[in-house]
C-alpha cells in the first residue's frame, strides 16, 4: 500500500510505502524542503492502517473496499498543529521597492 502526502510547508508531492514507514518511522520527510515528522506520530499512523489493510483484507470475499483520506477533512487536536509563518497574498508586494511604498502614500496625501 502506498501513501501520497503533500508537504504543507513547500506543497511537494511524493509517495511513500506503508510497508517502508512501519520499518523505518523516520522516513517520513518531504525529499524537497526536508520538513520531518514525528517518527512517534508516523509509527503509530502506519501501525494503525496496517491493521485497517488486514481487517479490509477479511472482508475481501464478499466486498471491494477502497477508501481515500485527505487530512484537511480529519479532525485535529491543537497540540498537533504547526503554525507556519504568514506570507503577504499581495503579489505586488513581491515586485514594489521599498522607496514606492514611500512615493504612493505621499501621493495620496
């Protein structure tokens, strides 16, 4: 079973094998910024799909059981949660001199 994440630092996406991350926790770093989890957190998210996959595995007779996850629709305590830094959503700002901030106010006035 494979696992498609998406860094919420660099937004790169990679796979990754559950069998690779119940062997190795500390796998899970994104290969494009280096961002890593907590191999704590990892052990424990892949020891419980493990157990999901065996239990599906029982059911394999009678149904076909697929299912997809996107963690935005998970609930989430507070302690988990890493606040990244703010970034401007003004684009403009990436292109303005800092002496046009100056000329525009003086502008208005």
């Amino acid at each position: 079973m494979n696992l498609i994440v998406e860094c919420n630092q660099c937004e790169a996406d990679f796979e990754l094998a559950l069998e690779d991350l119940l062997k190795e926790p500390r796998k899970l770093s994104c290969p494009n910024c280096g961002i890593k989890a907590d191999p704590e957190v990892v052990e424990a998210m892949a020891t419980a799909l493990d157990e999901a996959v065996a239990q599906a595995a029982r059911l394999r007779r009678r149904f076909k059981i697929s299912f997809g996850m996107e963690s935005d629709e998970l609930e989430s305590n507070s302690d988990d949660e890493v606040d990244l830094p703010d970034v401007e959503d003004d684009e403009d700002s990436l292109w303005r001199d800092e002496g046009e901030d100056d000329a525009e106010e003086e502008e208005e006035d």
